[in-house]
C-alpha cells in the first residue's frame, strides 16, 4: 500500500478505534460500528462506488434475516 494509502487508514482507525473502546455496552458498540459502516458507504459513493449504500443495506438485511431465524427456531424449540 502507498504511503497516502497507510495514511488514510490511520486516520481512520484513530477516529474509529478511540470511539468504539468507549462504548457502554453493546447496544453502543453496534450504533458506533453502524455508524463506521454508514460512512463508508457514503465515502465509497463519493469515490465511485454508486452502490455501496445498497451493498451495505443488503449486508444488514441478511444479517437480520439470519438472526430472526435463529430466534424464530429458539422460540420453536422452546414450545416443544
């Protein structure tokens, strides 16, 4: 990687990292990291990248749907 490259990233990292050491809990850890997401989405589609938004909205959505699984076979299991 370039130096500018390196650079980049750093700053990103040193932005990022501080604020997600501080979260409270885990509800805040992932509003941070949802946040980290959201704007990279948004960087990347200034730099080109139209459908990053898209990309990241469906990311989550599968993400969810697993999640809603797991807990809707839980729930089942837990009937029996």
């Amino acid at each position: 990687m370039s130096p500018e490259v390196l650079r980049r990233l750093r700053n990103l990292a040193e932005f990022w990292n501080p604020r997600m050491q501080a979260a409270k809990d885990d509800a805040d850890l992932a509003r941070i990291c949802f946040e980290r997401a959201k704007a990279a989405a948004k960087r990347a589609q200034r730099n080109g990248q139209p459908g990053a938004m898209h990309e990241l909205a469906k990311e989550l959505a599968q993400w969810a749907a697993e999640m809603e699984r797991q807990d809707a076979n839980r729930q089942r299991r837990n009937a029996a």
